[in-house]
C-alpha cells in the first residue's frame, strides 16, 4: 500500500500537463516543444486531469501523479507559476492525485524553489541535462554548463524529491567518447529516473538549418541504437530506471532527419 492505495503490479497515472516553452529564456537549438503541444493554461489543469484519470483502467487502485512537461517548469514567472501550483494544490488537497512532478533546466533549480514545489506536494523533478560535456552543451546553444546539472541534482536529491535525469545522444559535437562520459556523470549523480531521446531534426528549429547545409549529420538508427542501448544498460544496472527511450508519439511533430521511429 502507498498513499491509501494499492500499487502492488499496477504501473502508476501519470498525467501530461504541457506547458510548452513557458519558462524557457531561450530556444535551445534542437527544440521545438510546440510540436508536441500547446501550453495548458492553470484553469484548466484541473479538467484535464479529471478526464484523463477517468479513462485510465482501476484509477482508484494506481498511484496518480500530475507532471508538467515540455517546458523549464521552475522558470515559469513567479505569478504564473503559482497559478500552476496552486492548482495542482488542490487536486492533491481533493486526493484525486498523490504528487507532483515536472521537467526542468538545471540552471533554474535553487533550493528556495525546490521548497516550494515541495510545500506544493511535489515528489519528483526531472533534469533536462541532456549531455554532460561543455562543449556538447555550447554547440546546441543550451546556455548552462555541466557544472548546472551536477548542483541541480545535488539540490534535488537533497530536498529528499526523486531525480530524474534526460539526456540526447548525438547533439551537435557528440562523438561516442563524450557520451560515454555523459553516461558516466549521470550514473555518478544517482539519479532515480531517466530518459534517453536521440537527437532528431525538427524543421524550424536552429539544428534544421544546420542539417539543410550538411553542418550536421544526425545519427544513424544503428548507431542511435547502440548509444541508447549502452545508456539503458548502465543506467539500470546503476539501480536508475528508464522511464522511456526516443520521443512520444505526436501527429504534430515534423521530423526533416535522425532516429525517430
């Protein structure tokens, strides 16, 4: 039993609120969150939570958690923020959920917003590292370093929330040496959770242009295979589950190039 419930072999609800691009202060130079979703305003959080639960198999005996996606939650204005909060407050305070979660940057992680979310009934917050080498870093315009993710998750794993970590094999500057050091400084950060997406090529983000005049060859799918594959192995046997491995599906998404299946 957890929280009152029984999750004993039964996977928990977790339910997608996106809140696209919002808090982001720049457009990294792979990304185009727009194409997975348009952000979901605060009032209606509450009614997309209540039918996603509803069409969900034996809600009542799953573990359910809000997680707000696709965006850097932690930057999000302070007013704005705590429309989203307050929200998600309440469907906790109603016992529709058991937590919180959300994907972030980590260099807007700060022990005074962790504290909120936390007050908030956050149990969760993802890291949106994406690789660990500066160089890596600076070439996908991501404007952190790998020093951010290394406190960020420092922070996260000492405000007693869960850990999740992403990363992006084949980022602009990747060969394998630097993403067998990535794998190696995320498995020393002992995160609880992570995700693997192998870098694509969306069209009308920055590494499209690069990609149309041969600036940028994505990986092949074998390659992008076995990258992933060494990250799963790694990660698992590091006590670190992966939750998922390439991006969700999207009818919106346009894919110009890379390993996306």
């Amino acid at each position: 039993m957890q929280g009152g419930i029984a999750i004993a072999g039964l996977s928990p609800i977790v339910v997608p609120v996106f809140v696209s691009h919002i808090g982001c202060p720049h457009r990294c130079l792979f990304c185009d969150q727009s194409q997975f979703s348009d952000p979901v305003a605060p009032q209606d959080v509450s009614e997309l939570v209540r039918n996603f639960i509803a069409s969900c198999s034996n809600p009542d005996k799953r573990r359910r958690l809000v997680a707000f996606y696709g965006g850097s939650f932690t930057g999000i204005a302070p007013d704005l923020l705590e429309q989203y909060l307050e929200e998600a407050e309440l469907l906790l305070k109603e016992g529709l959920i058991h937590g919180i979660k959300a994907s972030t940057r980590p260099d807007m992680v700060s022990a005074e917003i962790l504290a909120r979310l936390k007050k908030a009934g956050f149990v969760e917050l993802e890291i949106g590292a994406q690789s660990m080498d500066d160089r890596v870093l600076d070439a996908s315009k991501r404007g952190h370093s790998a020093e951010h993710t290394i406190q960020a998750a420092r922070l996260v794993k000492a405000s007693g929330m869960k850990l999740g970590i992403q990363i992006m094999p084949g980022l602009p500057g990747e060969d394998r040496e630097s993403f067998r050091k990535t794998v190696d400084e995320v498995v020393r950060m002992e995160p609880d959770c992570a995700r693997i997406y192998p870098t694509v090529v969306m069209e009308g983000t920055g590494l499209f242009g690069l990609y149309e005049r041969g600036r940028y060859v994505p990986l092949d799918l074998d390659e992008a295979v076995s990258r992933s594959l060494y990250a799963y192995i790694r990660f698992t046997q590091a006590g670190c589950r992966v939750l998922r491995m390439g991006l969700p599906p999207s009818q919106r998404l346009r894919i110009s190039a890379g390993p996306y299946h």
